[in-house]
C-alpha cells in the first residue's frame, strides 16, 4: 500500500500533468507547437499514469469501493472528508478536458498522412496543403492530451483524497 506522502506526490504529478495537458492544449489551439507531438504525449502519459493507477488502488483498497448506489449522488463518488468545492472544482475541470475532447473529434477531417512523394493527405486520398495537414495532427494531439488530462484530473483527486483522509 502507498504511504499518504506517495499518495501526495502522485497527487501533485497528476496536477501538473493537468496543468501540462491543457497548457498544451491552449497552446495547440492558438495553433503554436511548443513540443514535438511524441513529447507532449509521453510527458503527459509519464505524469498521469502512476499518479491515476495509484489513486485507484489507493482508493478501491482503502474504502473496498463499488459501484455509487445512487448514480447522481455527489457522496456516492466523493469520500465524506472531501470538501464539496475540491469535488465540483475537479468536475469543472475534467468537463473541459472532455470538451477539448469533443471539440477536437468534431474538428478532425481525416486521419492525416504523407505519401512517398512528400504530399500531404487526409486518409490517403485527399490531397491537402501543409497546413490542414499540421491542424489536423494537432486535433490527434489535443484528443490524446485530453484523455490524459482527464486521466489526471481524476489521479490527482483520488490521491488527495486518500492521502488526505484522516481515518484510516
């Protein structure tokens, strides 16, 4: 089992891969590349996934979870200890990585390619310039770092709220 001070480190690498995520995410949207796509992914990846598994366990363990009894209940995912602003606060913004979700699958026109030849296409048979090819890897990208963000969302609240629950 991890100790509360793992719980708490995990929390705050999920935090900043929150804050990674959507930086990355604005970013993409004003249409800036900051870092390479494979960066910004694994980067993402690498701070939210310990973090998101670890809460999970720390949870399922510490509490013997199961499915909410009440599916609209705000105590039924929440631990009683955590404050009602800390769960809306994480509910606002795991919404907007889910819009940033939404968003990008509603924008994305194709599955972007390059021939052999260097011409840029949309599912191998539409021949677009560089730069609807460049949008629409970025829209890839936002959908890959919007999963994660969400991921990590929920990681950080997880493992705040087991590390902080004064109980067990």
């Amino acid at each position: 089992m991890t100790s509360r001070r793992g719980l708490l480190l995990y929390s705050v690498l999920c935090a900043v891969g929150v804050l990674w995520s959507g930086t990355l995410i604005v970013v993409l949207a004003l249409g800036r590349h900051p870092v390479d796509e494979v960066v910004a992914v694994g980067v993402a990846a690498l701070l939210t996934v310990p973090g998101f598994a670890a809460g999970i366990l720390a949870n399922r363990r510490g509490y013997r979870t199961q499915r909410p009894l009440r599916l609209w209940s705000l105590a039924s995912w929440v631990p009683p200890h955590v404050p009602v602003w800390a769960a809306v606060a994480t509910g606002v913004v795991f919404f907007g990585f889910w819009l940033a979700i939404v968003l990008a699958f509603i924008a994305l026109k194709g599955n972007p390619g390059m021939t052999p030849d260097g011409t840029y296409v949309l599912d191998r048979t539409t021949v677009v310039d560089r730069q609807t090819y460049d949008r629409q890897v970025d829209h890839q990208q936002q959908i890959s770092l919007g999963v994660l963000g969400a991921f990590a969302v929920g990681g950080a609240f997880l493992c705040a709220a087991r590390a902080t629950d004064h109980e067990s």
